[in-house]
C-alpha cells in the first residue's frame, strides 16, 4: 500500500465526521490548552525545503512532513506529486495540542524550545514542536498516543496559570 488514502479526511465519504483523538482527554482542558487535531499532515519523500501553502519539518535528508490547513490537504498533496514527490497524507494518523505556556512545555520536554521547530520526546513519545510566539507551541504526535498525551499536559497544566 503506498497511497494510505484511509488516512486522508478528505478522501472521506461527503456524511463522514474527521473526530479527535483528543476531543474526550481535553474536553475539560483549561484555558491555553487547545485541541488542533484537525491539521493536515503530509509526508514527503524526496527532496523538500518549502511548500507554499505548509510549513516544513524535515526528518532525514529525504523525508519530512508538512503541516497545513485541513482545507489545504488536497492542494498541497497535487502539488507535491506535480513536482515529482512522493506525498502521503497521514492527517488522521496524527493529534495535536496548542499549548500557553513556556512553563507546562518545559515540564514536559527536554527539547531546546529556542531551536524549534524540532522533533523529539514529549514525555517519552515522538513528537514535533513548532513555537508559534513567546509563549505559544503546538504539538503534534501519533493520534494513538493522544489519550495519554492529553493527561501528561493536563497534569503538566495544573497549578500553572496560562502563558
């Protein structure tokens, strides 16, 4: 199989729901911390160092992923076949978590969080990290991991007020 188009919300039927991985774990999160599931993802194989409509992470020489919005994932997967890359779209095989708060990120990383976008342990999973501000991250890692994530960031939140 070299196509996972099951992973693909958009290849969905018309009546099909894209549902988080994320929606029970933070249905009581507090403020700054946000459920961004519904991102595209895209990997890439072969070479790539911009994409118009995604920001980049590259992973080996050969292989990154691009980050987009939902309604780009179409867009930006022609685009890359068109110019002679192997997409693969891998949305619903992903979560995400917005985070406030350098303090709640640095509870829960090692990661250096001046040289990001990075990919690294989030309390021991794989995960990209993009800061989009002085206090803001976003974080994205195998949707299976999500439940547990979840409650890491939960615990990692409490006593700590947002940003």
């Amino acid at each position: 199989m070299s196509d996972l188009g099951f992973l693909s919300p958009d290849r969905a039927a018309g009546d099909a729901v894209w549902r988080s991985p994320l929606e029970r774990g933070l249905a009581d999160a507090p403020a700054g911390i946000e459920d961004i599931s519904r991102t595209g993802v895209v990997e890439v194989r072969g070479d790539l160092d911009a994409v118009g409509d995604g920001e980049v992470v590259r992973l080996t020489a050969t292989r990154s992923l691009v980050f987009c919005a939902p309604e780009d994932i179409g867009l930006v997967r022609a685009r890359l076949k068109t110019d002679g890359l192997r997409p693969v779209d891998l949305s619903a095989g992903y979560a995400g978590i917005r985070i406030d708060g350098v303090t709640i990120v640095r509870r829960i990383t090692d990661l250096d969080l001046d040289d990001l976008p990075a990919v690294g342990s989030v309390a021991h999973v794989q995960t990209v990290v993009f800061r989009d501000g002085e206090e803001s991250f976003r974080l994205f890692f195998p949707q299976e991991y999500g439940d547990y994530l979840a409650e890491v960031v939960l615990d990692a939140a409490e006593g700590v007020s947002a940003a």
